[in-house]
C-alpha cells in the first residue's frame, strides 16, 4: 500500500499549486501514516470495528489520487427545501461553494490556510492521513457576539466521477465569545464505495454555543470517518447530535475538552441500521476543571446481520470536581443476527463528583407488542411504534426547533 | 492516646508482616527446562504432568508479557525468581499434624489459623499452603466418610491422577494468557477438591496461602470439581510478610460445575500492600475462571481485595450448559499507593443462562482503582440474561477510580443491564453519624460497610466478620 500512497500523493502534489514548505508538512504526516497504516483491532479504540479490515473487504484497493484541479457540478436537487440556511458544497473532496447569504458579511470571516498544524495531542493514523491529503483547510470565523441568523448546511456529496477513493476534508471553526453556530452536515452520496475522512475542529470562546447535527440517513455503500474535536472555554456550550443510518460503515469520533469552568456538553445519536451495515460512535469528554457538566444518550435499532457500538469515555481530571457526567446507551436488537458492543468507560481522579452510566440491550418487548395489537393496530403497526416512541426519545432532545422538525421529517418521525 | 486509639494504631501496621525463620529448600534461581524438571522430580510427579508443564514452557517461550493494563508495574525479571520454595521439614512430608514444624504452626497461629484448633473448634477443613507447599490439611476423616476428596495438589497427583488428568487445564488451558501459562509450567501446590455426585459438602472448605521466603513467586493451583447434584462452599485467604521488593504471585483456579452442581468460592486477599510509600508488596495476578459445564449449574465468586500492591485479575463464568448462573460480588479496596485492576468476565454460551455482577470499588490515598468487566452473551446463548452494577466510592482527590465495562451482545432474545455511579462520602452522612457521637473513622467505617453490605452479605460468616474488619482497617487514615 505504501508505494501506491507515495506515488497518489506525489501525483496530487504536482496538481496543487502549493509551497515546497507545506508540501514538507504534508510529507510529515505522510510518512506518519504510512508507519501505522489504518488502524486495526489490535488497537482498544478500533477493537469492535476494524477500519483496516472493513476497508479491505468493501473497497479493496483504495485509490488515494484526487484530481483537485477540476471543479465539479453543483447538483442543487439535494438542497433541503423548507428552511433557509446557508451552505457549504463539498463534492468530491473540494469545497465547491461557500455561502453565507443570509448573515452580516463583517461579521464572519473565511481564511484559506493550508498549512494547519494541529494542536491537541492525538494518536489516530486517519488525522495523518486526513492532513496529508486534505486539499484545502478553512477556517470559519465568527466574530464576538455574533449569532448566525440561519443554520449553516454542509452538503457532502460525491458523483459518479469517482469510486474506491479516499476524500479528505478538514474544516476549523473558530466561536468567539458569546457567539452562536448552527451546523448541519447532510451526507447525500450518490456513489459507492469511497472512504471519506472528515476532520472538524471547534474552538469554542466564552459563552459560545455550538450546535452540531449529523445527518447520515440515506443508503449509500461508501465508508466513512468523522472526528470532532470540540475545545470549550468558560460557560460555552456543545450539542452534537448524530443520526447514524446510511453509509456501509460510519464512525463518529467526538472529543470534548471542557477548559473552562461551567461548560458543558451534550452527546445524542442515533443507530437505525439494516442489512450489514456497521456504524460506531466513540466520545471522550474530558472535564478538565470544576463544575462542568456532559450528558450522552445514545439509543441503537439494529436490523439483520448489522452492529453498532458504542464506546464513551468520560475522563475527570483530579482538579474537576463538582463534574456531573451522565451516559446512557441502549439498543433494540430486531433479529437474530444483529450485534450490539458497548464500552462505557469512567476515568475518575475527584472526588466530589457525580458520574453514572448505564447500558441496556434486548429485544422488544413482546407485552407492549401485544398491548399495542390489542388495541387494533398489526403487528408491523406496532413494533413501528414503539421503535419510533423509543427513537423520539432521543430526537426531542435537540434544542432548535426548527431543526428538529427538520430531522423528524427526514427520519419519518411523526408527534 | 486512650486504649481505642491504640487499638486503632495497631491495627494501621500489617499485622502479618512477620517472617518465620524457616529452612528452606528452593530451587536454582531462574526459569527454565531444569527448573521445571527440578519442580517435578521434586514432586516425584508422573511424566505426563512433567509433559503438561514443559508444554506450557514451551508455549510461554512464545508469549509476551500483557501491558494493557491501567496500573504499570516496573518489568519482572523472570529469571531472578524462585520457582520453588519449601520448607525442609516438609521434604520427607508429615503424617499427620502432630508431626508438623512446630514453628510452622506457631505461624499458622500468628496467621490466626490454629490448624489444631481451628479445625475442631469452627469445624471448617482448612488446607495451608506454605510458601509453595501445601503444609497442612486438616478434618480428613469426616470428609472421606462422605467421599469428599480435600487435599493439596501433588498429593491428587499421586493419589487421583485420573480426575486430575480429567480435569486439569480445561479451564484454563495450557495456551492460555502470559501468567496463566507460566503457571501451568512452574506451579508447585494447590489444593485438590473433587465432590462425589449428589454430596453437599458438610462443612466450609478453606484454604490459607502464605508467602514467606523472599525473591520467590507463589504459583499455586487449585482445581474443584462439583460432580452432578453436589454444593461446596470454598473459602481462600491469604497473607505474606512485610519486604521492601515485590514478590509475584500468579495463581491459576480452576472450578467445574457438572449438572445441578453449585460452587460458591469466597476470598479474602489481604496480601502485603507494600508500605506507605508504595515500597514493596505483592503483585497479584491471578486467574481464576469457573465452567458452568452442566445444566442447572452454578458457580458464584465473592471477593474482598484489600491487600497487594497491585490486583490484576478477572474471575471469570463460562455459562456452557442451559440454565447455568454465574455470580460475581466483590468489594476492592485500595489505599495508600495501591493499584487494582479487577473485575469479572461472565461468557454466555449456553440457553437461558443467566448472571449477575455486584461490584463495589473503594479508592483512598494516592491509590487506583479499576473495574474492567465483559459480558459477552453469544449467537447461541437464547434468552440469557446479566445484570451488572458497579459503584465507586472515592476519598480525596489524589486517587482514581474507573470503570470499563465490555458489553457484547450477539443475541436478540437476550437483556443485558448496566449501571455504574461514582460517588463520594456525603458530609451529610458523616455530620450524621459524629452527631450520633462517632468518630470521624468510625463514620467511614460505618458508611463503607453499609456501600459494601450487599457483597459481605454473600459471605460465609466467620469471612464476613473478618472481612468487616479488614475493610475498616484498610482505610484507617484515609479521613481527613
């Protein structure tokens, strides 16, 4: 693989117009990658889904070459109708379009910057992988005090133009004090068989709010990897919600980490999977001083031969205390040959704290079935029911309104 | 100081730390073929059990040393150690008590083990091991009446070789993990206990391990059979003498629950925890797993950890035969510079099998704690069912607590349930109790027992009584 990876890479590099500097970076994290490879279950983190195997099987031989020279079409049937936002247009591993219509224009700023170092310790060969690769790195700036009016859309798409190929894409956005970002991120693929690797990074200043709600609801056969890394100052709030249904494979990776005091962050997923599909959601908040607060619920319904998994980790540094973390995870397995793993980790160093998690799993249950069918309604009537009563439960934690009908449409949710 | 603190004063030192100066035979330092033939011959064992170790050798020459685990531990020199130590009064083994060392009995009495005594008194068999020898087993009679076989571990070797060739490494194989195949190779004695079909043990059987001679590892390995319809409660306990370096202990138990049959095994570990600094102590990995092999079968393991610098263990269930429990309760304590890295594996193969885990984790001083545990129910395992809770309980903020529990689940029928809280003594509850006119470490004291009651319930009694001790003592110091 790695010979393949040096001559892709050399390839994209010859096409990008950039500095011999950055292209010294890129080789860097190149090289990093190319000593690890993709990460397998031998390491704790990959232990229930192992990317390296998964891409074997489902790609084979993953092209790393991405003519980013070419523009691509914008297809605007995918635009969600009904709710005005603004857009960012991601096709094929370049940013298309970036439209901030309906904000103050002087009041956000967009940088191109291509050499981007990261600043938080990390060990996952993806992030090297993502920043050899990635073509262009963004950085959203909103300025203090400042709420965008209208959500922010991120649309990820891909065309026929392209199959068993890596996509990279790294977006940073900087919160400042007392400012507010709604963002979706829409996963409309029409093609197969792609391994797209995402990187956010968020800074959250004082009082900053960030929502953050990704939807992955429609078939497609492609891999994916997403990874948010969400720094929080004073007082700053996160809510990241997760609709987990689409892609082949798709992991959800969230790190939080809490720096200032009464900050807090908020985790909800959902698993709705079929036929072989194979999703993970992995989060780690790290309360890092006193008073801050993380809720995490994560509900699974699995169809045939599918798995989800769930791994959460709170961690409480020995200076945190009067931390109040919360984690639950529960699944419904709707066959025989569905699988659920979880692995809700606590790390706790203080003592004046107040962590619990808790993990359920089965089948449903056939009281209520029967109660339901009592009552007129037929047996697919009434597992439909419960399933979504058990899904809703999930769906109206989300704070926007408007977003949440939103997503209730998409999934087919109805009060 | 009035006569309650000196009390509690005596009590903070390890009471066992003493030595006894006894002659020991031991074998050349270092681990190899020699060493393991040695052990043998020693033992005058049979070949095919020289064969079972020197396959263990061979595989272990293969294996690595695991380090996923939370609490490190500077790298053993495995060359360094005794693999056999015995005293030599034991060489030409005593017929019965009366032809014991005196000075070994005179620390089974220190122990609180008054071998004598102890076995008409309680009426509880007790097996000692010594160091690496089983030095005593005591209640023989009654036990045979009922064709019970209780005694140490060469001694079924030689007298039993055909349940023991039966048996022996079908839990834990010969390839198995790192510590569990060096155990397989080098152990020295254990005890043998083997229940006929249909008997209910009359009495508690117990087991006291010690380890006396420096720069040596324990390896002792106990096998316990409960054939179809019988019940046995087995008790364990141990100690080891104050030394500045770490010693290894690394045990392998093996149960096995034929049909209907029900093991009960309770430990109370109370091994040298090193001093205040963390200087010394022993190093306690051991396996211990349990197979539920035949139907209606059950095995529950109850624990009290409160000794050991570091705990690194796992007592694990097969659930292979339909409608088998596994049961898993402990209490951990670590103070101090302690580490622990405990918890339970429960593996559900087979129909309806059902388990339950009940973990209580305490962690005070600069100690760590850790509860890592696998609920693992299988394609097959058709309407199994677990229910695991942990709590922890943190004093200070120098210390840690964690838990990470692995849940699989494979099967739709099956429910699986999960909870963990982590928590600190409220100053309303011990307002509460000074008020009511205890002391601060009586408060504590009280608190603990009542956050450990559900596991000390599970106890046989004269454990329970001691293990409420050892849990007060253990956290002496830790207010404040």
């Amino acid at each position: 693989m790695s010979n393949q990876l040096k001559s892709d890479f050399n390839k994209v590099m010859k096409i990008s117009k950039i500095s011999e500097d950055e292209i010294l970076v890129k080789k860097n994290y190149l090289n990093k990658f190319i000593d690890s490879g993709f990460p397998n279950r031998k390491q704790e983190d990959w232990k229930f889904l192992d990317i390296s195997q998964i891409i074997k099987k489902n790609i084979g031989n993953l092209n790393f070459f991405n003519d980013y020279s070419k523009s691509n079409k914008i297809d605007t049937s995918v635009f969600v109708d009904g709710l005005e936002h603004n857009k960012i247009v991601f096709i094929n591993g370049r940013i298309e379009k970036i439209d901030f219509n309906y904000e103050d224009q002087n009041k956000i700023e967009i940088s191109d910057e291509n050499k981007k170092e990261i600043s938080f310790d990390y060990k996952n060969s993806l992030i090297d992988l993502n920043s050899a690769f990635t073509n262009r790195v963004f950085k959203i700036f909103i300025k203090k005090g400042y709420s965008l009016k209208k959500p922010l859309i991120i649309y990820h798409s891909t065309d026929n133009k392209i199959k068993t190929t890596n996509i990279n894409l790294r977006l940073d956005f900087e919160l400042s004090e007392n400012s507010c970002l709604k963002l979706i991120d829409f996963f409309t693929n029409k093609t197969a068989k792609n391994f797209i690797n995402i990187f956010y990074n968020f800074n959250l200043g004082k009082d900053a709010i960030l929502k953050n709600y990704k939807i992955d609801k429609y078939k497609n056969d492609n891999l994916k990897y997403s990874f948010n890394n969400i720094e929080q100052d004073n007082n700053s709030i996160s809510e990241t919600f997760i609709l987990s249904a689409g892609s082949d494979y798709l992991k959800n990776e969230i790190n939080c980490n809490l720096n200032g005091e009464y900050s807090s962050a908020f985790i909800n997923g959902v698993f709705s999977l079929k036929e072989n599909q194979q999703h993970e959601i992995k989060t780690t908040i790290n309360h890092l001083v006193e008073n801050t607060k993380s809720y995490q619920l994560i509900k699974s319904v699995l169809g045939k031969n599918s798995k989800s998994a769930y791994q959460g980790k709170i961690f409480v540094n020995s200076k945190a205390q009067k931390t109040d973390g919360y984690q639950l995870s529960k699944a419904i397995l709707l066959d025989e040959t569905s699988e659920f793993n979880a692995k809700p980790e606590l790390e706790i160093y203080a003592d004046d704290v107040k962590c619990s998690h808790g993990s359920a799993s089965g089948s449903l249950n056939e009281d209520s079935i029967f109660y339901l069918m009592s009552r007129g309604l037929n047996y697919q009537q009434s597992k439909e029911l419960l399933i979504n009563g058990f899904l809703l439960d999930v769906v109206e934690k989300i704070t926007d309104p408007e977003i949440k009908n939103l997503i209730k449409n998409i999934i087919g949710l109805k009060e | 100081m009035d006569t309650r603190e000196k009390d509690i004063e005596k009590l903070k030192d390890y009471k066992y730390g003493f030595t006894t100066d006894i002659e020991n035979i031991k074998a050349p330092k270092g681990l190899n073929e020699d060493v393991i033939k040695f052990i043998s011959n020693i033992k005058k064992e049979p070949e095919w059990m020289l064969n079972f170790r020197l396959k263990a050798y061979e595989r272990l020459k293969l294996l690595k040393e695991p380090n996923w685990q939370k609490p490190k531990y500077p790298k053993i020199d495995y060359q360094d150690l005794y693999y056999y130590s015995a005293p030599k009064s034991m060489k030409d083994k005593p017929k019965s008590l009366d032809e014991l060392d005196p000075k070994l009995l005179e620390t089974y009495k220190k122990l609180g083990i008054p071998l004598q005594e102890q076995a008409r008194l309680n009426g509880i068999a007790v097996d000692a091991v010594f160091d690496s020898v089983s030095v005593a087993t005591t209640f023989k009679g009654e036990l045979t009446k009922h064709g019970i076989i209780f005694c140490s571990m060469s001694e079924a070797i030689q007298k039993y070789p055909e349940l023991v060739k039966k048996y022996l490494g079908t839990v834990i194989p010969v390839t198995d993990h790192f510590f569990a195949t060096l155990n397989s190779a080098v152990f020295t004695d254990g005890s043998f206990v083997y229940i006929p079909e249909g008997v209910k043990c009359p009495m508690e059987l117990s087991t006291y391990f010690r380890i006396n001679a420096s720069e040596t590892g324990q390896f002792e390995r106990t096998l316990i059979i409960a054939d179809k319809g019988s019940y046995v409660s087995y008790l364990e306990g141990c100690t080891a003498p104050m030394r500045d370096e770490n010693q290894l202990h690394a045990a392998n138990v093996e149960l096995i629950a034929l049909d209907d049959a029900e093991i009960k095994y309770s430990t109370v570990q109370n091994w040298y925890p090193g001093d205040e600094n963390g200087k010394g102590g022993i190093y306690n990995f051991v396996t211990k797993r349990g197979l539920c092999k035949g139907k209606n079968s059950k095995i529950s393991w109850t624990q009290v950890e409160t000794g050991s610098a570091i705990t690194w263990k796992y007592p694990s269930c097969i659930l292979k035969g339909d409608n088998s429990i596994g049961e898993f309760y402990s209490i951990a304590i670590t103070n101090n510079h302690q580490k622990a890295d405990t918890g339970t594996k429960m593996i559900h193969l087979g129909k309806n099998t059902k388990s339950k885990i009940i973990s209580k984790g305490i962690s005070a001083g600069f100690s760590d704690m850790t509860y890592r545990g696998l609920v693992d129910i299988n394609f097959n395992a058709k309407n199994a069912s677990n229910y695991t809770q942990c709590d922890s309980l943190l004093m200070g903020n120098r210390c840690g607590a964690h838990t990470v529990p692995y849940i699989k689940n494979k099967n739709f029928d099956s429910s699986i349930a999960h909870e963990a809280t982590t928590s600190k003594i409220s100053e309303e509850q011990l307002h509460y109790c000074q008020q009511r006119g205890l002391s601060p470490e009586e408060s504590v004291s009280l608190i603990v027992n009542g956050f450990c009651k559900e596991v000390l319930q599970q106890l046989p009694m004269e454990f329970a009584v001691e293990a409420q001790k050892l849990v007060g003592i253990s956290l002496e110091g830790s207010v404040g």
